[in-house]
C-alpha cells in the first residue's frame, strides 16, 4: 500500500484504541435496550470509530503545534503499538488538516444519518467530541490530560446510547463506561507518555502521566494500583445492577496485565536512569505490545459479558 494512503486511512486513526471506543459506543447501546443486531447499533458504533479517528488525526496535528512533536526530530518516540507520532515524517501538516477534517465530516454525516432515524440529539456528543483533542493535549500542561481522554471514551458511550433511543439514561453510559475509559487514560497514558517523559518534562508538561516518571514513582506498581481500583469499582457497577455479573469476565485480562507489568518494570527503571538507552526502549516497546493486546481484551470482554449476560 502506498505510503501515504495508508498513513491517512491507517496510521492517522491509532485504531489500535477501537475497542476502547467502540466497546464504550456498543456498550453504551445495550444499556439504553439496543441490541447488536439492529442497524441504529451499528451506525452509532461507526460514528464513534469515525470521530475517534478524527481526534487521533487531529491529536498528531495540535501535539506538532504546540511543539511537542517533530518530524525532524527531537519528537516523541516511536511506539511499537502505533505510528502515530511519526506520522508528519509521512504527511505534511496541512494534509494532516485534510485527513482529520475527511474525518470528522465522515463521522458527522454518520451522526446525520442517525438524526433522522432516531434524534439529532446524536450531534451533542459527536460534536463534543471533536473538542476532545484540543483539550488533551493542553491538558498535557496542566492536570486533566488525562480526564480528557476518558471524556472522549464517556461520549462514545452517550454516542452509542442516542443511537437506538431517542431518551436515553444518558448518565448511566458515564458511569458504567468510566473503567474501560480508566484503562485508557489513567493506566495507559502513563505507560504511553513514559518513553517521552524527559524531554516533554522540559518543554512544560504537567500532567500525572509525566508526574509518574518525575516523581520516581515505580510505574507497573502505579498502573495496577489503578487495574485493582478499576475491578473494585466494576464490581459496584455489578452490585447496583448497572453491570452484568458476566462482565467479570474481563478479569481473564488480569493474569496477563499482570505478567508484562513485571516484565515491564526493568526496562522502565533503565529508561529513567538513562533516557536514551536504545536497548530499554527496544525492550519496553517490544513488551509494550503485549501489554497493549492484553488492555485492547478488556472493554472486547466487558462489552461480551453484557451482551450475552441475559
């Protein structure tokens, strides 16, 4: 495939956090008494997948603005899970403009098409949404970096719910997404942000994805200490009829979680004392993936046990 096609329609989208998205949209659509068999279902899950990818695009875009991203070096590093933050090596800015743009009217034309069949109140969410990527990434320079990002896996969920009913409980798809947004944000940006935490430390970040590394705070000990807050707090969802008990089902992901986490700990202990020890960052990416995969089961098994939970 052509370079850059596949950076527009493939890199740009970090489709990668699909499930996070698109679980949240499905499951969002089960609360409000969808089924996935029904078209409305299915459009409200191509709304969010196409509007997420207009926010990955875009966050390509304001993270090179703002001077956090380079194409001619001295950017963020490469993660082994995503191409993303390589992507202006590929594409200059303003076809990265376009690609963002292609998307997010795709997705709104979705989102059109749903307002006919069911409530144009589809467009608060879808149009918030767009909002998502301007917030996470100044969020970077203060404290809700990572709220931003568990906002923009909240409104998949409100998406999911308009889709299939005009009068949705929305508030119960803010509640009962907010472990899978969790994983996402509060556990996985500080995995994501580690490898460029000490050169974005001296451009300003603030976050606490970037607090994790300043602070010498022991990172695999940081995100299970928010994997094990996240379980409690599905087993309330469970306990006031939120959730299904089937959705403990995403507790298979906990023994692997758990593995790479160990893994993981010695080639992020070498990356704080030496930010640009190559072989430690070969070897985080390369565990990385796995415990990418492993966190991608959650919201797939979450979204399953509601589904089939009766």
């Amino acid at each position: 495939m052509n370079r850059k096609l596949k950076a527009h329609l493939w890199t740009s989208g970090r489709w990668f956090a699909l499930p996070f998205f698109g679980g949240s949209c499905l499951i969002g659509s089960l609360l409000a008494g969808g089924t996935l068999g029904e078209l409305n279902t299915w459009l409200g899950f191509l709304a969010a997948a196409l509007l997420m990818a207009c926010g990955h695009s875009q966050n390509s875009y304001i993270d090179w603005a703002v001077g956090l991203d380079k194409p001619e070096g001295g950017g963020s590093i490469e993660k082994g899970y995503t191409g993303g933050c390589g992507i202006l090596k590929i594409l200059s800015p303003k076809e990265l403009i376009l690609n963002f743009t292609a998307w997010g009217i795709a997705g709104l034309i979705v989102c059109g098409v749903i307002a006919s069949r069911v409530t144009p109140y589809i467009f608060i969410p879808g149009v918030l949404g767009l909002a998502v990527p301007y917030f996470y990434t100044r969020g970077k320079f203060s404290w809700y970096h990572e709220t931003a990002l568990a906002s923009g896996v909240v409104l998949a969920g409100v998406t999911g719910m308009f889709a299939v009913n005009p009068h949705p409980a929305w508030w119960q798809a803010i509640v009962v997404v907010l472990p899978i947004a969790v994983v996402l944000s509060y556990l996985g940006l500080a995995f994501d942000e580690y490898l460029d935490a000490h050169s974005n430390l001296e451009r300003g970040v603030k976050s606490l994805a970037y607090k994790v590394w300043e602070s010498r705070f022991d990172l695999s000990l940081y995100i299970l200490a928010w994997l094990v807050m996240n379980y409690a707090f599905q087993v309330f969802l469970i306990t006031i009829g939120l959730l299904k008990p089937l959705t403990m089902l995403s507790l298979i992901c906990f023994p692997p979680l758990l593995a790479t986490l160990v893994f993981l700990k010695p080639y992020a202990d070498a990356i704080r004392e030496n930010p640009s020890d190559n072989v430690a960052q070969a070897g985080f990416n390369r565990v990385g993936k796995l415990l990418v995969l492993a966190a991608m089961l959650y919201p797939i098994l979450v979204l399953s046990g509601q589904a089939i939970g009766g």
